[in-house]
C-alpha cells in the first residue's frame, strides 16, 4: 500500500482544489450553466456520492479495525505462548539454560526492532527471526535420556513450532488489507464533492476557510484510517507491552 502520508496531502490538495476550482470558475460559465436546474442536478448527484462515500469510508474505518484488533490479540498470545514455553524449558531442567538464554536475547530484539513483513517480501533476515531460528538450534541439540523427558521435550518442540507459527501470522497480517483502488476511487468521490460544494458558492474568506478546513480533517482522518491498517508503523501502533511483561516473566 502506498505510504499514508502522501495520500494524506494529495487528498488535501485535491479536495481544496476542487472547491477553489469551482467556486474561482463559476461565475465565468454560461447563463445556461448557472440556473437552478444545473444547481438541482449538480446537488442531486453530490447527494448520491455522499451516501457512497459514507458506506465505503465506513466500511475502511471497519476493516482497519479489525486488522488492529486481531493484531494486537494476536500479540498478546504470542506473549503468553512465550511465557508457557519459558516454563516449560524450565521444568526439563538445568540442561535448557542455553535455549532459555536464547530466548531472552530473542524477545529483546523483538522488542528493539519488530518482524516487519517487507523484510520477507525482500527476502531479508532480520536480527529478532535470525535470534528465534537458533532458539530452535539450540532446542533440537536437547537429547533426553528417559522416555518421560522424550515426550515431554517433544511438548516443547510442538510449542516453539507454534510460536513460529504464531510469528509468521503476525508477520502476514501486518501489511494491511485496505486495497489502493478503493482509496483511489473514495478519494475521487470526495473530490467530485468538494467540487459541488464550490459550485454556486460565494468567494469570500470564510467560506474559503472552511473548504480548507474540511478539506484538512478529511485528509486527517482517512491518514489515521490507513495507519490503523498498518499496525507496527505509524502513529497508531500496537503496544509492545505483552512482550516487556513475557520478558521481565522470563528473567525474574
């Protein structure tokens, strides 16, 4: 998706343009274009494209939403499946210190430098799943030497197959979901608006403000909508704070 600020001020100019646009041209169009019936149809179908505006900025709000919550769930059993694995390296025994240590290091760099989907799109490693890799080195160094030490360090590869698994979700769903032509085709519905709203309009400050104005919340709301669909950047992001309490779990 492309970046939210940009899209942010492009709507901005373009709803401001539209408006100053109109209301700049319409006193030199012709007499038949400035009586009421154009003014009645003008407004007619300004009326309709408010409706689907409405319905599809709606349903982004939505989806945004979802994307947020499901995320930040999504976390949080992440961090619990962390502090489950911790207990269970534990109770093997004192032959699970280097995978536990190894654990550590790996929330720490989670927590400095989250998974970010581009970094496997890109074909790219980071430091944090290059960390969670060898806690399953070190794991699968583990022997037991007692059938019940087998099946219960097989539980503990099945969790930290989970937890890789938990990982790569959280990695996938992260990009967003709101499709660009849909954020092309609000933002024309919004310009051909803003564009009615001009027509017939008087020019003066402050209607010219207020074309402003509005031009300038609407770009702000629709920048909050698409960072929300963006969890891990932006101004809206998803607490870290299930890992900091998994972490401080893990080192008490």
């Amino acid at each position: 998706m492309p970046s939210e600020l940009p899209i942010a001020i492009l709507v901005f100019v373009l709803l401001s343009g539209a408006s100053y646009t109109c209301v700049h041209f319409y006193p030199r169009l012709r007499a038949s274009h400035r009586d009421d019936e154009t003014n009645a149809v003008v407004r007619l179908v300004a009326n309709i494209f408010v409706v689907m505006t409405s319905l599809v900025f709606g349903l982004m709000i939505n989806s945004s939403k979802n994307t947020f919550e499901t995320l930040d769930s999504n976390v949080h059993v992440y961090a619990t499946q962390l502090i489950l694995f911790d207990r269970s390296l534990e109770f093997y025994g004192d032959e699970t210190a280097g995978v536990r240590k190894s654990l550590v290091t790996y929330v720490e760099h989670a927590i400095a430098d989250p998974s970010r989907a581009d970094d496997a799109l890109q074909h790219r490693r980071n430091d944090a799943e290059q960390r969670l890799t060898q806690v399953g080195n070190d794991l699968n160094a583990l022997q037991a030497t007692e059938p019940a030490q087998a099946r219960l360090l097989e539980d503990i590869r099945q969790q930290y197959r989970s937890i890789v698994e938990k990982r790569w979700m959280i990695v996938e769903q992260q990009a967003g979901v709101i499709p660009a032509p849909v954020i092309g085709m609000l933002v024309a519905w919004l310009t051909l608006i803003f564009a009615s709203f001009g027509y017939r309009a008087p020019k003066n400050a402050v209607v010219l403000i207020m074309f402003n104005a509005s031009s300038l919340l609407i770009a702000i709301s629709i920048y909050l909508v698409l960072d929300m669909d963006s969890p891990f950047a932006g101004l809206i992001q998803i607490s870290d704070a299930p890992l900091h309490r998994a972490l401080a779990e893990m080192t008490n």
